[in-house]
C-alpha cells in the first residue's frame, strides 16, 4: 500500500508534477542566480493512512523548543 501511495506523487509516473510559471517581474531573479522563494500549500484529501507533521508557532527554532 505504501508503494501505491507513493508512486501517486512520483514525476517518473507522470504524477505530482508541480509546473511554477515565474512571472516576467520575477524573471530577473532567476537570469542573476538570485533566490526565489516560492510558498506550495499541498493537502490531501481523504487519506487512507499516512503520518501527520505538526509545527508549532512559537519562537525559536523546534530544536530548541523541544530542549
């Protein structure tokens, strides 16, 4: 079953491809080797199993939190 999952998302089946389309303001970024910095939300629905990964917001970084 895992292996199912996983190769729902694997680019080399031709799924979960995520195409980004940069728009021409941000092109210059990329042509000078800048960082651009892209946020991906991605939510499964009705999930058969799997594991679930919690932040908290809260100052620090976790490692310090957790210490």
């Amino acid at each position: 079953m895992h292996l199912a999952a996983a190769q729902r998302v694997d680019p080399d089946n031709n799924n979960g491809e995520l195409v980004i389309q940069v728009p021409p303001e941000a092109a210059h970024l990329i042509a000078e080797g800048r960082n651009l910095r892209i946020g991906i939300e991605f939510s499964l629905e009705q999930p058969e199993g799997g594991v679930h990964f919690v932040l908290p917001d809260c100052e620090g970084t976790l490692a310090e939190v957790v210490i």
